[in-house]
C-alpha cells in the first residue's frame, strides 16, 4: 500500500506551481457568502492539517471557526442554521467525510462547501446532486498520494491561501515558485542536508517535542499526524506558552528519550529562541525556520516539516509513503462512524417546526407551535389562489446561478401555471438581467402575464416591455443624501462596489450586514435612519426609498389582474432581509429564512431543501384548476 515517499517530494514542485493557478471560484464564492458567518471546517487523517489552517485562515478575518473531526461533528446535537460548514477532503470516498457530508445537508446551515482534491468521487458525485453546495473539486497533476497526505494537503492548503487572499484582501503574496518558499537562499539539495544536519540529533529519539505559535500550528499538527501514522515517533504538541504551564515536565522526567523542535517564523522568534535556549543541554534541540510571516509562512513550515518526516523515516528504516499497515489497523480503518444516538426527526411537520422556532425544548411547547402549523396549512388549503410572487436570487435561481436563467426542473414546474394564464410576480432587487434571462425560458406568448418588480419593485412592469426598467431618472436625492452620510461617517469603505438607480442604491460590502449598518447608524444619528429603507439580499445591501417595497406587486397584481389571494414565496422572510415584508402577509412561504410570526412565513419544504429545489416541492403540493389553484397537503399529513 502506498508508493515511495521520496517520489511524493519529487513531485512537490510541480504540484505548487500548479496550485498557484488552478480554479478555485468555488471555494472562493462560499468564502465570499460565509464572510459573516462562523466556520465549521470538517477533515480526518491528513485533511485535517487543512482544516486547522482553514480555521486559522477564518478567525484571522475576525470570525469564529473550528476544525472538527468527522466522529466530532456527527455527534454534535446542534450546530446552527447561521453556520457555515465546509469539508475538505483528498479523495472524497471514506465513510466517515460521506457521513459528514449526509448530517450537513439535513442540518440546512447558511452556506455548506466541499474541497476535494480529486474528482468524480463518492463525495462530489453527492454533492453535484444537492443545490446550493459549493463544490471546489480538482484532480492534482500528480498521481494519488502514498499512505500519507502531501501533494494534495499543498494544493487543498494553496486554495485555502488564494481564495481568502482574494476575497478579504489580506496582506498576502505567494512566492512564484517553491525553492524560494522553503529554501530561497540554497538550492534543494543543500536545504535537503541542513535540515537532515539539523535533525541528525533526533536519530535514536522516540518521542518528539513540537512547539509552535499560532502561524506555526499547522504544521506542528501535520508533523504530528504524519510521524504518528507512519510509525515513527510519538509527538506532543504544544504552543509556546502552553509549554510554560507545566508541559515541560515531562522532559524534565523523561530526559534520556525525549527531543524537542521548535517551528519559528518572524513573529515568535524571540519567544520560540528564549524558550529554546531554557532547554536542558543534553537534550536534543532543533529549529525548523522560515523568513515569511503569517500565512505564508505557514504554508512555508508546513512543506518544511514533510520533508523533515522523510529524513526521520531514513532513520528508522521505515519509507513514510508506504510504511506497512497491521491487519488490526486496516479492520478499524474499515469500521466507519455508528449511526449517532442523537437523532433530529426528518418529518416535514417537526422540520419546520425546528425551522421557525429552533430547538423544541418541551412537549408541551411543540404541541402549541404543531398546532399553529397546522392552522397555517389548513389555512392554505383552504383558499383558492388567483396569483403567484416569487422572488428571484436565492428563490426561482439558486445563488450560484444567479445570472443564469432558472434550471430547467423549476421552469418546468412554472410552465403549468403560465400556460394556464395564472398572473406570476417576480419581486428582485435587480434590473433587466432578470428580463433578459426570463425571456430566454418563457414563451414570448405569455410574457405579458408576468410582472417584474425591479429594484425591489421600485418599478413594476411586465415582461414583454423591452426598455425596462428605467435607470436615466435621477436618483432619488433622499437616497444620495443618506449614503454621502454613510461616506462621510466612514460606516461604508471608500471603494464599496455602489450602483445607484432612481429608488434604490445598491452596496456590495463583503464584512458588514444590514443588522451591522443600521445598528451603526442608531447609535450615531438615529434620526436618519429613518428615511430611508435598508433591506438585505443574498449578495448586498440595498437602501431603498421609502416608497418601495415588495407589497407593492402584490398590490399591482389585486388591482390590475382583480386577484383576491396570492401567494407569496420567497428566501429572506427574517427582517432585514430582502423579503420580510413580502412573507409577512397571510399567505406568504420561505425556502430558507423564516420570521417567527406563527401566522406567516413558514418553511415546510423536505429536509435539506433550498432555494429553487424548495420551490420545486412547494409546487409539487399544488392542483391547477383552469386559471387558480390550490394546495393539497394530504402527503403531508400521511408522512
């Protein structure tokens, strides 16, 4: 099993200069949309050093993360909607990371994402099955790893690098190519001797020491892991000053069997050489460098420390690539995770239930909110629909799609209702691309029974007519007024990504919400506020007139088409969100946030449903009849 581990190295170079320009849109879309969310990252064996560099690459950006492990997270009983789950993987087909990837899909948090650094696996196969997944999957140019992770752990750990440099802007810049990462001032061979040079003490020793600092943690856990599963020394961790609080002991009674290696980079430098030079002489000591500062040299003592297994492999007579498995070890590898104890019901009545109002935390509390569902449904059941609003991004298009038309499985669950001449709304926060696409995926014939609410309905027309909407009128000056404040307060950064049309501004902000900027706002002029309407969709904050709102197509659709009762859906029913006021009318259903108005704004789609695939299941509940229509939740109730 495996394959020579000096091969693995040969190739190192190759996979680095590749992984500087390999795609990674992706990943680099789910960093974007989990800017503000904590992070859970999910990994095992060597995955796991990707994970813990991941995590450190979130909270640098000043949010929370956390590195798990599959057993770990699969035993977790709440992990919250507002999360963000990404599992990094190599080959994508163990049972434990496709376990992991089944619980994130039912758990619904905000945004879910899959690294793999390979393709057509058991993974990516069901994760392209599943809307609304971020699937960054790419087959490295080198063959499979060996027994141990390394040309994979350097691209999956590069992508991570890339994608949060060029979404956050942090003060990043990859070297052009490897040598002058690890060893910039002696070419391979040399480096490959210094090192050895500086382990040669370590020849005898079983058990390692590792010290780091945050910079240095990743490779400190990769060092761990691979030393560990090749057999070929026993490794404790500690940062710095962990180390100071007793950790150091055991050197101290174990003297005779024991090393320790610090892993330095210019931020811990004097405390990791002070720390150093404490150490009793007759214990074997060595550091393991690199010029770079934060992530860079990171990634830096992370490709150092690979090689330093191979030279710790040389010593045993064991090749770390292929190091030989016990037949007990291979039963264990084999037994995957139990089915955890812990069970969530995946009824569609105590889903949205745990949707609306988060964990139930007595019987007779469910009781109560089962029979406010209940009420709700029968409450649509029983009316006959005239009408139908949808909004667009994250609703009739799932977000990575957005510029693209609705997939064709949601255009065939509309054609029922446009070719029975029933009146649809499309309420977006966006102009003529949204005319543009539906044009493409609705006969001309019945363009005029759709009407387009654009810019958050600030003007509403239908489909058919070419010019819309109107972007030449002047700005409304309220609207002009209030973001010259925002710039003038510094509550928005000066290169803000802005577009202004007549009743609406739009503000592309990656680091601040809606909640963030109307909080800012009241604690400093609260009378400014309230000019204006400050609403958020699933890619940016849009201050609007006063004057716009959603309601204003349902009110167009009762007066113009004489529609008594439409039905409302849409994915943003939690103030400030973009549809709060559309879903807070009677009839009103979400594929994704929901209020906790128990007379509105429900969320009963199957288990794991979003977006477009929500909508889908919403339909399948509906009965045409010539030019209205009803809903039939029978399958609901018989579950």
């Amino acid at each position: 099993m495996g394959k020579p581990y000096e091969s693995e190295i040969g190739n190192f170079e190759s996979t680095y200069s590749w992984a500087l320009d390999n795609p990674i849109d992706e990943l680099t879309a789910f960093l974007r949309y989990s800017a503000k969310t904590p992070l859970y990252v999910i990994g095992s064996g060597g995955s796991f050093t990707a994970t813990t560099f991941a995590s450190m690459l979130h909270q640098q950006i000043g949010m929370m993360a956390r590195c798990i492990t599959p057993l770990e997270f699969l035993n977790y009983e709440n992990i919250g909607k507002d999360n963000s789950i990404l599992i990094v993987t190599a080959g994508g087909n163990n049972k434990d990371i496709l376990s992991s990837f089944d619980k994130a899909v039912t758990l619904e948090s905000k945004n879910l994402g899959v690294l793999c650094a390979s393709i057509n696996n058991k993974l990516t196969k069901k994760a392209e099955q599943i809307p609304r997944v971020f699937l960054n999957q790419a087959k490295t140019p080198t063959k499979k790893d060996g027994f141990l992770a390394t040309n994979s752990l350097i691209a999956l750990s590069m992508w991570l690098l890339r994608a949060y440099t060029k979404n956050f802007s942090l003060d990043v810049i990859l070297p052009n190519n490897l040598s002058e990462l690890i060893h910039p001032d002696i070419d391979e061979m040399n480096f490959r001797k210094t090192l050895e040079k500086k382990l040669i003490n370590f020849k005898n020793i079983t058990t390692i020491v590792v010290l780091y600092d945050n910079g240095g943690k990743t490779a400190a856990i990769d060092l761990e892991s691979k030393l560990v599963e090749a057999g070929l020394n026993n490794v404790q961790l500690a940062d710095y000053r962990n180390f100071a609080h007793g950790r150091h002991n055991w050197i101290g009674k174990n003297s005779k069997d024991v090393g320790v290696i610090g892993l330095i980079n210019p931020e811990c430098d004097e405390l990791a050489k002070k720390t150093m030079n404490l150490i009793p002489k007759d214990i074997p000591i060595a550091e393991i460098d690199t010029k770079y500062s934060g992530p860079v040299g990171t990634l830096s003592l992370l490709i150092q420390v690979m090689y330093a297994v191979k030279i710790f492999g040389d010593f045993r007579k064991i090749d770390p690539g292929k190091p030989g498995v016990a037949t007990f070890g291979r039963k264990i590898y084999h037994l995957g995770i139990p089915k955890s104890k812990i069970k969530s019901s995946t009824k569609i009545e105590d889903v949205a239930i745990r949707r609306k109002f988060g964990k139930n935390e007595d019987k007779y509390t469910f009781e109560i909110r089962r029979k406010a569902l209940q009420k709700f449904l029968k409450k649509l059941e029983s009316v006959t629909f005239d009408a139908i609003i949808f909004d667009y991004d994250g609703t009739l298009c799932d977000l990575p799609n957005r510029f693209k038309t609705p997939s064709s499985k949601t255009m065939d669950a509309l054609i029922p209702f446009i070719q029975n001449k029933i009146p649809i709304g499309i309420a977006t926060g966006r102009g003529k691309s949204v005319r543009i696409e539906l044009q493409k995926s609705i006969p001309k014939e019945f363009w005029s029974n759709i009407f387009i609410g654009y810019y958050n309905c600030a003007e509403i027309i239908t489909l058919d007519k070419e010019n819309s909407p109107d972007v030449h009128s002047p700005t409304d000056p309220t609207l002009v007024k209030f973001v010259d404040y925002l710039k003038n307060n510094q509550f928005i950064p000066e290169k803000t990504e802005l577009e202004e049309r007549p009743n609406q501004i739009s503000l592309v902000i990656e680091d601040i919400s809606a909640l963030d900027l109307i909080r800012e706002i009241n604690s400093t002029n609260p009378e400014i506020s309230h000019l204006v309407k400050i609403v958020e969709s699933s890619h940016s904050l849009d201050i609007i007139s006063k004057k716009v709102s959603k309601l204003n197509l349902l009110e167009k659709l009762k007066k113009d088409k004489s529609c008594e009762n439409v039905l409302c859906i849409g994915d943003r029913g939690l103030w400030p969100g973009n549809d709060f006021e559309l879903l807070s009318t009677p009839y009103s259903l979400s594929v994704d946030e929901v209020n906790r108005d128990s007379n509105t704004c429900w969320n009963f789609a199957p288990l794991g449903h979003k977006g477009e695939k929500a909508v889908i299941s919403y339909l399948e509940l509906i009965k045409i009849q010539n030019n209205n229509f009803r809903f039939d939740f029978t399958n609901i109730r018989n579950e």
